[in-house]
C-alpha cells in the first residue's frame, strides 16, 4: 500500500506518479468505452480497463452521467 503524503490539515495528497497512472487508466478507460453503443457497455467497458489497472470506480452513477454526456 502506497503512503500519502499529509499536509498540514491532515488531508492527504496523491503523489503525482499515481495521479499519473490514474490519468493514464482512465484515458484507456474512455476510448474503451467510447467504442461501445449502449451506456451500460460504455459503463462496463470503462470499469473493465480500470480494474485492469488496479483501480476502482467508486461512483457508477457519476460515471454513468460522465459517460452519457461525452456522447
């Protein structure tokens, strides 16, 4: 498991290697599921690349409305 790093606050910041890798999963995650005709295939395609990367999608819905929005 990765540290953060705490800022004053005490609120944790990503460093910027996993902000990286996030960017970079989610840009696979988008064309994946910008090739798919059906929300829930765009929704399933975007989850599927995700958790390919180690990564969760903690919102569908959000990701529902994202996705239906871009077209």
């Amino acid at each position: 498991m990765r540290k953060l790093k705490l800022t004053k606050l005490g609120v944790s910041v990503p460093d910027p290697e996993m902000r990286a890798r996030v960017a970079a999963a989610e840009q696979l995650a988008d064309a994946a599921a910008a090739k798919e005709d059906s929300i829930d295939r765009k929704v399933h395609a975007f989850v599927t690349v995700m958790q390919a990367h180690g990564l969760t999608v903690k919102d569908l819905e959000v990701l529902r409305r994202r996705l239906q929005g871009s077209g």
